[in-house]
C-alpha cells in the first residue's frame, strides 16, 4: 500500500497537461488545451485538458478524469500501477506502508506462486519441442488441429509428460518447495507423495493482464471416459477464474486498436482466431461469463460479439450472461455459427478480411437475437410466451439508455406481436422494483478518502436511468461540486459574531434533514462524502472528488467541472432568467432544494394514491384509512413546499 504522503505529493506534482502531452499533441485554445483524443479514432480534435481544473475530457467519446485516469485508461494500469508511473515520472519515491506479518505472509506466497507457474510454463514448453514424449504426442496434437509454430510459441503452449509424478519431482529438484507445487495445484498432495495435475495434457498456459502466467489449462489426449476433457487449475491466492480470461494479455493492444471484443469459448479457438489474423478475442474458458470478466473487457472497449457455434442448448445456458454484459453498460452483439461450426474450425476456412466481413454482416443485437431464439421455443404455448415476454423485458430494463431501450422495445413489440404499452408497463414495473430495493438497501459504496480504488454497486448505470430525479439530482451535485465551498447565508449569532452558511452545508443539511436519499449509488457516494468531509478545513469540492480514488466519481467530476455553467429550466421563472448562477446562489440553491423535495413528494404521492386504488379494488377499509392519513400528510408537506416556492402549485 503507498503511503497517503506519497499519493498527495503525487498528485501535487503530476501535472495534467504533462501527463497527457507525452502521448497527445495539444495546442492552446483560450485557457484551456485541444488535441485529437488517444482513446477513439477522430479527425477533428475533441479532447479537451484543462490545466486550471486539473482534468481531461473528451466530448467525442465521453472519457474523462484526472492525471491518474489518464494513465490507468491509456496504459491500462490499475490505480496503484498508474500511481508508480507517475512517481517514476517525476522521481518520486515510493513509500509503501509496512506490512504486517500476515500479509507480509500472504505477498510472499503470491509471488512465490507465481514463480512456480512461471517454472512450470517453461518445463511444459521445453517437453514440447524437446521431449521425446511431448514432440510425439502434445506437438503431434498441435499439429493436427493445423497450428503454426509462432501461434504455439505465442502462447507458450506445453505439454506434461504422462508420468504420474514427473513433474512434481522435476520441480522439487530444481528446489521448489512443496508447499507452492500444492498451493498452486500443479501437484496433488496423496499418501505423502506429489502427483501431476495435468499428466499427459496439452497445456496452455493461462496470463493475466500484465503477462505473467497465472494458471493453466490442460486438454487430455487419450480416451478416458472418467477423465475431463478439460481440466483447469484449482481457485487460488493467484487464480480466480471469474476475473481472468484467457488470452486477455495477448489480445488488449488490438482490442483497443479495432474497438472491439469478441469472446469465444475454449482455448483453441483463441489460437484459431490469431491464426487467421484476427487478435482482439478472448475466451471465458468454459465457464459462465462473470461481471469481473466483463469488466476486464470493458477496460479496453465497451463493444462485445459473443461467438457461439450452432448448439442451441449451449446459447440458452449463456443467455443470462449477456444479461450481465447489458448491465456493465456494454453494447453486446451476438454471432450464431452455421450449424456443426465452432469458432476453431470456422475460422480455419477463411482469412482475417473475410473471417471480419462475415462477422459484420451476420452479427446481431442481443435482444433481438434472444426474442428470436426463445421465441422458437414457446411456439403457440400462452404460458411459455408469457415467461418469454418477462424474460425479455428484464433484459431491456437493465439497459442504461432510453433511447437504446425505446427501440428494443418497438422491435421486440413487432417480433413477439405485443403491444409496447404492455412492455413499458412491465419495464415500469421492474425499474419501481429495483428502486424500492435500493432505497432500503445499506449495500451503497462508503468510500473513506485514506482507501484504495473502489467499486460502486454493479447497477450503478441502471439506477441513472431508474431515477425519476436524475435532473434535480444532478443539478445538486453540480451545485456542490462548482460552488460548495461558496458563502450562502451571512449571519450574527446571540455573541454577536458573523456565522457563515456554505452552499454544500446547506444542501447537505437539508438533504440529511429530510432523509433525502439517492437511488443512483454514484450521486448518494458524492452527498455522503461531502457530509462526511465538509466540516475540515482544508476541503476543497473541486479537487476533492477529481482526486478521489475512485474512477467513476472522478470521471463524474470530469464530466460535471467540463460543463458550462448553465441554468436549467428549474430556475427559469416569469419569463426572466437568473444571468448568473455565482451571483445568485441564494435564489437558486434553495429553490433547487425545494424543487428535489417537491418531485420527492410527488412520486411518494402518485404512490401512495396507486396503494389506494388497490385498497380500495380489494375492500381493504384499514389499509384505506392509513393510506389516507399517508396523504394528508403528503398534502401539507407538498402545500409548505409550495409556499417557499413563491406559491408556485406542485403538480
């Protein structure tokens, strides 16, 4: 862990327009700086660096952030590698905290782990092109499914003799301890004596990000009807499956370079796609498609094609991982292989030009490609057609996008011959579902600033669009984040001396006031934080949230520090329009309160007057009379509301 020191003088010293200028050509425009962004491809300049800010922002594709963002997303570093980038860059040494035993312990078993594999990868390798055994059988094999020396080489294919322990005492000879052989699965601990995992198996080493061989995978060669075809590397402190995918190191530089992902299954048919000249694919590995995995995609883009050969049970088992591609914000596309086709074999009938048209033209949107797929199925049966058209619209409610949902729904509305009204109506019903649980829910990121990076809950994208308040609530935010720290309210108290009222305090107090809550977990971080930090001294809302350890907060600043200071429709009254926002804090920053409590209020009211309805269609005389009282209550507060509105109705 780097010392806390360490981060801010960091920080202090990397300079925005330093950091980005070793990559982009920038060239001054008015007090900020202009280049063509690094991160998608564009003729006319878009990215933006502004030096007084201390941020990035590109208006092309949306990315922005600090000086460590910077780096994270262009060199594809983790926050603490991207923080050594920048102290190397201007020699800054790194103090890391001192650890104590355990995991000063548990770093030590890691790396010696990772020694291990690497060992293990270079004898699996060696037996490949050097033993008798391995030339025979594991490079007899590769040669059979057609492989090209520099494909083996370029991911460090190997083979295990079939010896029951020749490895295990291989590597004890080279004085490898037990301990790590067994930690890493490389060998099985039975009646005192080591036996090889992968004996007799092709293996292909598994890499993580940076390179460095994490597990492996080993595919048998002979008939063995009680032996997995495929046998993996048991979880470990180094490898857990759910958050690696194999062929990620040898695919990220041409992932970001076309812009796309496509994912595969098995081993092979990541060699065969490299084979054939296409290098941005990856593989889950025969395992169910994890939200970490996609993650690690979206690292370099946030385009996916989902290849699948024509084994129909096979695709609807995957349909629930595409779900969790949908809700990781990623634009998703299905490719179905003609029928008795894989990806390995598929893509050995034709080069990368073609292999790439093909995919281009036959690729489809998931849900469409879903509708169709289960549409098959139910046939005339009412019941099945119903749990499709549920199924359906689960899928459709996570996506983020209005516009992208609106027309899922008018295609999906033609395809399954249902009106759109009754897809809304259920969608309606999800997105109220999943607010109800995320008001009571305590599951919320609470971030300290002294913690490393963060993630936010997962349906942190589809709050933003199941949030009737996104619009006050931004406004809100940006209020705090532009003006926080600005003087509200002046006033004497009974001694006599001036007490002032910052902006941020007075939302925060009203908000805390009235238990006034976010559904979206990215806004409610940003309010808890600021409640929990705007009572030091030294808080600054600007560089506060730029230089939080947490990318999505610091690229919600990015975005919000980037935007002009202009006013909403919220503050617009009688025809006249406030001119400026520094100079008219008072009138604004209370009327915005009060317009959030206002919307607050209305949907409370619209609930509880839907509860009615059902009390009333079912008699329920007690529940009636409770929802009644829940009303008045809701009148007076929406009639106060009103009032500091200048009497303005709440409708």
């Amino acid at each position: 862990m780097i010392d806390q020191s360490t981060v801010a003088r960091i920080f202090d010293s990397a300079e925005i327009t330093e950091v980005v200028s070793d990559f982009v050509t920038l060239k001054k425009r008015g007090v900020n700086f202009l280049g063509l962004c690094p991160f998608h491809n564009e003729k006319s300049p878009s990215f933006t660096v502004s030096p007084a800010k201390g941020i990035y922002k590109c208006f092309g594709c949306g990315k922005g952030g600090n000086s460590v963002n910077f780096i994270m997303e262009h060199e594809h570093l983790d926050y603490v590698g991207a923080l050594k980038y920048l102290a190397k860059k201007y020699h800054i040494e790194v103090v890391e905290k001192e650890l104590s035993p355990e995991q000063e312990r548990q770093k030590n078993d890691r790396e010696s782990m990772m020694i291990v594999n690497s060992f293990a990868q270079k004898s699996f390798t060696q037996n490949l092109y050097e033993h008798p055994q391995g030339m025979a059988i594991g490079m007899g094999y590769m040669r059979e499914r057609g492989f090209r020396d520099d494909i083996i080489k370029k991911f460090q294919v190997g083979y295990c003799l079939e010896a029951w322990d020749a490895f295990s005492n291989h590597a004890l000879d080279c004085g490898y301890k037990k301990e790590y052989l067994v930690k890493t699965g490389l060998s099985i601990e039975k009646e005192n004596r080591l036996l090889d995992r992968f004996r007799g198996r092709v293996i292909f080493p598994i890499h993580g990000i940076a390179g460095r061989v994490q597990a492996f995978g080993g595919r048998i060669l002979k008939n063995d009807a009680k032996a997995a075809k495929y046998l993996n590397s048991p979880e470990s402190e180094v490898y857990h499956k759910s958050r690696i995918l194999y062929g990620i190191f040898q695919a990220k530089k041409s992932i970001v370079q076309n812009e796309k992902c496509f994912l595969v299954e098995g081993y092979t048919d990541v060699l065969s796609f490299h084979q054939a000249g296409i290098e941005n694919v990856v593989a889950s590995s025969g395992t169910a498609l994890t939200a970490d995995q996609i993650r690690l995609i979206k690292r370099f883009t946030n385009n996916i094609t989902i290849i699948y050969d024509g084994d129909a049970a096979g695709i609807k088992a995957s349909l629930r991982g595409i779900d969790l591609v949908l809700e990781q914000e990623v634009n998703v596309k299905v490719l179905l292989l003609p029928q008795g086709e894989d990806p390995d074999s598929f893509s050995r009938t034709m080069g990368a030009s073609e292999l790439t048209e093909y995919i281009e033209k036959n690729e489809s949107d998931f849900i469409v490609f879903k509708t169709n797929l289960l549409l098959k199925d139910a046939k005339d049966d009412p019941v099945k057609r119903a749990n499709l058209i549920i199924d359906i619209v689960r899928s459709i409610a996570i996506i983020p996008d209005g516009i992208v949902r609106a027309v899922y729904v008018r295609e999906c509305s033609n395809i399954l011959n249902v009106d759109e009204r009754v897809l809304y109506t259920e969608i309606n019903k999800i997105i109220h579902k999943v607010k109800e649980e995320s008001w009571k829910s305590e599951q919320r990121s609470n971030l300290p600033p002294d913690q490393g990076q963060e993630n936010l809950p997962d349906n942190s994208a589809f709050m933003r669009s199941a949030n009737e308040c996104d619009l006050e609530e931004r406004a809100l935010v940006r209020i705090l984040l532009n003006f926080g720290n600005e003087i509200l309210f002046s006033q004497k108290d009974e001694a006599g001396n001036e007490e002032q009222l910052l902006v941020g305090q007075y939302i925060i107090t009203e908000l805390s006031n009235d238990e006034l809550e976010s559904v979206n977990p990215l806004y409610q971080l940003v309010f808890d934080q600021y409640g929990e930090n705007m009572e030091k001294e030294a808080f600054n809302t600007k560089t506060f949230f730029r230089d939080l350890p947490n990318e999505k907060v610091n690229q919600l600043a990015a975005d919000i520090l980037s935007e002009p200071h202009q006013l909403s429709g919220l503050w617009t009254r009688n025809e006249s329009v406030v001119e400026s926002e520094e100079m008219k804090l008072k009138e604004i920053v209370p009327k915005l309160v009060n317009e959030y409590k206002g919307k607050k209020v209305r949907l409370l009211m619209k609930e509880v007057m839907q509860e009615m309805q059902k009390a009333q269609d079912t008699g329920n005389a007690d529940r009636m009379m409770e929802l009644m009282k829940q009303k008045m209550v809701l009148d007076q507060i929406k009639n106060a509301i009103s009032k500091e509105l200048g009497n303005r109705t709440i409708s």
